[in-house]
C-alpha cells in the first residue's frame, strides 16, 4: 500500500476550459483601441458618478471635476508593511484570536482534533471542515443587531493530503484509494459548517451549543428546487423523481438572502465527479469533467462491501445502466448550482436553486434589496475566459417575508430571469437573457431547464463577453454599484484584449464596477468601468495603471465586501510575486472618499490601504464582522507553514476574529 500526497491541483491549471471547447467571437480588443483611445466615457446611472476614463499611452488614467466626499467615512489605521512571516499581521492597536480552525468539535468538547490525522471520517462530521472560504455572520436571536451572540456560518472550499495520517491517503498502483473510511472523511470535510459564537465581557470569542450547530457536507440529502427539479437532466439511481440528491463540494465565496438564508456556491465541481466517456459529450466537456478530476477519484470504490446506497458509485458519471434512472449519469447535474442554506433551523434540509443557473459558481452577491422592486443577485464564474451573470427575482421585495427562511427562498429565487453580461468599448453594457425564447437558444436546447442546467453553454450562444476569472461581486450600499473582482488570466494573449480585460497575461488582475441602468436591478442595460488594476509597485506604468506602490500592491484580488458603512474590503490569493515579498492580504478603500470615485489615478491610490496579512502560504478569503463594526472576522485557507498551532504541528484554515484595543468600530 502507498501513500498519496494528493492535495488540491495546481490553482492556475483548474481554471483552464478544455482547450477543445468553443467560445465566443466577442470582439478583440485591438479592434476598438483606436476608437478607446479617443473617447472619453462616464460611468452614467444618476448615480453621482464623476469619474471619467480614457485610454491614453500609459493605460486607463481618470480626472474628476469634484472634490473627495468630505462626509465619506475615513480609513483610520495606517497601511501595515508586506509580511512574508508565519503569522497574521494588524495595525497597531488592534488584536487578534484564532478560533474554529479545521477539526474543531463542533460542540467544542468532543470528538478532539487529532495532530496525527487519526480522526475518523465519523468524527469529521462533527468536527470543523476543511480550508475555510467564504462566511456569514447571523446575529441571534434571529432579526436582532446582537454582536455578541451569532452563527458563523462557513464554507470549507477542498480538502488536501493533512487530513489523513501519514499525510497522504492509501491508493494502489494506479492512483485510487483504497480506504473507505479515508474517502468518507474526505467527503465530510467538504461542505458548510454552521457554529454558534459568543463574546463574552472581556471581549474572548468561544464556541456555544445550544442545538444550532451542524455540519453540512458532501453527503448532505439536499432538496433539488426550480425549472430543473423533476426533470430528466437530473434524474439519477439515488432519486428517480428527480427531486433530490446529495452533497456539496467546492465552496468558495458566498452568498446570502434578506431573509436571513446562507447562498453556499459550488464552483469546481469538476474535480469530484468523473467520466470514462470517450468522447466526453458537449454539455460534460464544457464544465470540464474528465476521466481523473483532481485525483480525489471517490468513485474507484464503487462496489466496495462496506458501500451504502452507491456512496461512492454515485462520484462516476460514465452510463453504466439502461437508463439514467439506473446510474449516475446526470450526477454532475445535480452540482454547480447555488445551495439555500437556513442556519436559523438546524433541521432544514439545504435546497439547490436551479433557477439560479448552473456555472462554477464563486459568489452570489444581492444587489440593494429595496420594498417593492425585485432582487438582483450577481454572480462570476471563476475560469479564464468565462462569464459574469446576474439572476432577477420575479417577484417584488417585500419586507414582511425577512424572517421567511427557505419559504421565502421559494417566492424569490424558484422563478426569475437568468442573464449574463456583455461589456462594450464605450463603457456601455447590456445583460443578454438566457430564455428558451432567444432564437440562438431555442436552436440548441429543448427547454429552459437545458438552459439553465447547460448556462455555460448557453452563454457561449449569445457571445456573452470573456472574463479574466470573474470571481466574488460586492454591492456599494451607498450607490448600489456592483464591483466584481477579475484574478487573474495569464493566458490572454496580445490582440485577444476586450473593453472589459484590456490587459494580455493579466497576471494581477483588476477590479470592474457596473451601475445599472436608473438603478433598477432588473435593468437589461449598465455602464461600467476599471476601479483598480492589480501589480507590484515596480512595475512599468503601462502595468501599473493605478501606480500601485509597496504599501498597497496587490495581485490576483479574490474576495470582495462592502460592509454596511460603505468601506471596502479587498483580498488576495496571489498568483504573482509582490515587491514587498508579502504573503496574501486584505486592503480596504472607501470609494466615496476618492478624488474621481475611483483608483486609478496617482493622487488618490494612496487611500487604498493594507489592513491584514496572512501566514506563509495561505489564502485570504471570506469576510464579515458583527453588527457594530467593532469584531471582524477573517479567513485563512491552506496555511503552508504550521500556522495556527506552532511548530511541529499541521497546518489548519482556520478563522481570525480582529478587534481594536479600545474597542471601537474596525478600520475607522
């Protein structure tokens, strides 16, 4: 028996389309340069927006005719310097606890994490999952501001080779495991951790218990709801209705309801279920199954004595039966879309909202919820070159249905109108409808639950416009702007640039921000522009469009939030060095406070500011903070040293809860 050091793929690799598949002809971005080069376009909306861009010799430059906000909030700390060190970094005057990193007992007293990773995958049930991603805070009693008692709900994205003693799994000649138990650990330390918080007088955080605490994992029943629940695309052995199925893997940003519902997203899915079909159909191949996935491979012990109810037959989407009803063909169906979580009712079984469209899912973002007009919520699907959607409620908000739980989740996201965004050189957009009725559309599909279920497809038919990783959005509670962060995309090429990602081998990617047509989030038009671009303060001006320097350069830019005082939180998952030699980071700007609104010129990127920096090799992802502004808490996904515990011990995600010492409001 062997030892496999598997652990999540190379992050640059996952994000690639099958180089077979076929994608838009938006137009290049050297078509329009010319046209760019002399036309100046302004972010229009009636939103206050004074901003103007134009393209000139040295990239996107702004001037403004109005000066800073002066009654916009004002970042009160002072940007830290760049860490490469094994541990977190704050501003002087604020502290730091680590709590619930993975292992955790949920009911903070048994079963206890084990250093060795001896714990059993029953165990890891109970217990935290693995590599933290996107939370939410949800003060209790459900509706109150109470910042000193919630639930933090969090999404743990993949596991890797620490959760297994030896630090690798058993798996024979050919890479396949062979130790039921270790896959059933893998298994549940996917998904959604749901733990209750308290603070008590000294301002220390611990773990309470008083029946919310669960683990949501990738054997989860799950209700399917929607267009495409009960329909043959997801039909499966374990549900021949249709109506239900299990798990959910991959959660990465998060998203969330007025209703006080938790959106966990299911992006890279395609690294857990498999196919043997030779050649892969269209509608597997363009989500990107393969024969391996990632190596996870639960399917190879299909037929295992110990299996129950195909736990591990059901990873293996090849045809094996007479029908779909007799295999897991359609598996890979039942994954990608958006997950309804209740936190407030422990006993809720999560519900997938397949109205919402199936992609690889990074975020879900609400527009402002406002009474009377419908809900927008946005959405990236993370790999080079794919898209960015928006979802718009059929119905109208209403205030009375904020304590609605999953009941509310059915008025407003089973029915609704799916769209995906097109940018155009004049800092114009339009949201192109993914509806059966779209001619382009009607040709390809048979039904709007194909569309839905194939919307990656779907948006290659109506020439939606190709993205640099389009990942977590964030809605300005001030002006309603949406920003969305684009990673990264180190294989665009010379000529292939659009309005929207003008730059080729954008290793550091940017920052967008739209405004919807008169402010209506069922608006089919927006206008857009560039916020932030990404880079190491060295380099040349025509890299280092917003002249970033060491105190706040940045790459790949990942996580995203504004919190309710308008001041927004930006984090890192580098895929490029730093001058400043720092590991990933948290910055935080407040928009309103710029000269232009914006970052990109000189004299106003000083305000973006460094605020966090995380443990060698990790990942900053996920954010949130209590009602008053004065507890923030951070996530620290796949620590590459020994952080939290010390020498000699595992790396665990984990999550940092932040606090001033004199106990006012974070970051101002």
């Amino acid at each position: 028996m062997t030892r496999n050091r598997s652990s999540r793929p190379d992050p640059q690799s996952i994000h690639d389309l099958d180089p077979t598949t076929p994608h838009t002809n938006a137009q290049p971005f050297a078509d329009i340069l010319a046209a760019r080069l002399t036309r100046r376009d302004t972010l229009r909306g009636g939103l206050s927006l004074a901003a103007t861009t134009i393209f000139a010799g040295a990239g996107l430059s702004a001037c403004s005719d109005s000066d800073n906000n002066s009654s916009a909030p004002t970042l009160s700390f002072d940007s830290i310097p760049g860490s490469p060190a094994d541990m977190v970094s704050v501003p002087n005057g604020y502290t730091t606890q680590v709590m619930i990193p993975w292992g955790t007992p949920l009911n903070g007293v048994a079963p206890a994490f084990a250093g060795d990773g001896t714990n059993t995958a029953a165990e890891q049930a109970l217990q935290i999952g693995a590599n933290h991603d996107g939370m939410k805070f949800y003060p209790l009693p459900a509706g109150s501001e109470n910042s000193d008692r919630g639930l933090l709900v969090v999404n743990h994205e993949y596991s890797n080779s620490t959760l297994y003693a030896g630090d690798g799994r058993s798996v024979d000649a050919d890479g396949n495991p062979t130790d039921p138990d270790e896959v059933r650990k893998d298994i549940n330390a996917h998904g959604v951790s749901v733990v209750e918080l308290v603070r008590d007088t000294s301002g220390e955080w611990s773990i309470a218990n008083t029946g919310f605490n669960r683990r949501i994992t990738a054997g989860t029943t799950m209700n399917l709801s929607g267009p495409v629940a009960g329909t043959d695309l997801v039909v499966t052995a374990f549900d021949t209705s249709g109506m239900t199925t299990r798990g959910t893997v991959n959660n990465c940003g998060r998203g969330f309801t007025p209703w006080g519902t938790y959106l966990a997203t299911e992006e890279n899915f395609q690294g857990y279920v498999t196919t043997d079909e030779d050649p892969i159909p269209e509608e597997k191949a363009r989500y990107g199954l393969s024969a391996t996935g990632f190596g996870y491979l639960w399917g190879a012990l299909a037929g295992d004595a110990s299996e129950v109810n195909d736990e591990f037959a059901r990873w293996d989407t090849t045809p094996s039966g007479a029908t779909a009803a007799s295999d897991y063909r359609n598996a890979s169906n039942t994954f990608g879309w958006l997950v309804e979580i209740d936190p407030y009712n422990p006993v809720s079984t999560p519900t997938k909202r397949t109205a919402m469209g199936r992609i690889l899912h990074e975020g879900a973002e609400p527009g402002r919820v406002i009474a009377d007009r419908p809900i927008a919520w946005y959405m990236g699907d993370d790999n080079r070159f794919d898209y960015f959607y928006k979802f718009v409620s059929d119905e109208n908000w209403d205030p009375a249905d904020a304590d609605g739980g999953l009941t509310a989740g059915n008025k407003y996201l089973d029915n609704g109108t799916l769209y995906v965004a097109r940018f155009f050189e004049d800092g114009s957009g339009e949201w192109v409808e993914l509806d059966i009725s779209v001619p382009a559309l009607a040709a390809r599909f048979s039904s709007q639950a194909e569309v839905l279920t194939y919307a990656r497809i779907a948006a290659d038919l109506v020439n939606a416009t190709p993205m640099d990783r389009p990942e977590w959005s964030s809605t300005d509670p001030n002006t309603g702007e949406i920003y969305l962060t684009l990673t990264n995309n180190t294989r665009r090429e010379v000529g292939d640039e659009n309005p929207a990602n003008p730059r080729a081998n954008n290793s550091h990617g940017h920052v967008i921000r739209l405004a919807e047509a008169g402010d209506n989030p069922a608006a089919t038009t927006f206008d857009w522009d560039i916020f932030v671009f990404g880079s190491n303060a060295s380099a040349d001006p025509s890299f280092n469009i917003s002249g970033l320097t060491l105190d706040n350069e940045f790459a790949s830019p990942d996580g995203l939030w504004f919190d309710k005082r308008g001041v927004l939180w930006i984090q890192t998952d580098n895929g490029a060095p730093l001058d400043s030699n720092t590991n990933d980071q948290m910055l935080a700007v407040v928009p309103a406070g710029l000269d232009g609104d914006r970052l990109i010129r000189p004299d106003t990127q000083a305000q973006l500011k460094r605020f966090f920096v995380g443990p060698v090799g990790c990942e900053v992802t996920g954010v949130d903070m209590t009602p008053d502004n004065r507890t923030m808490f951070v996530n620290i996904q796949h620590p590459g040293g020994t952080f939290p515990d010390g020498a000699g011990t595992r790396p665990r995600s984990a999550t940092v809860v932040i606090s001033r010492t004199d106990g006012g409001e974070i970051a101002l």
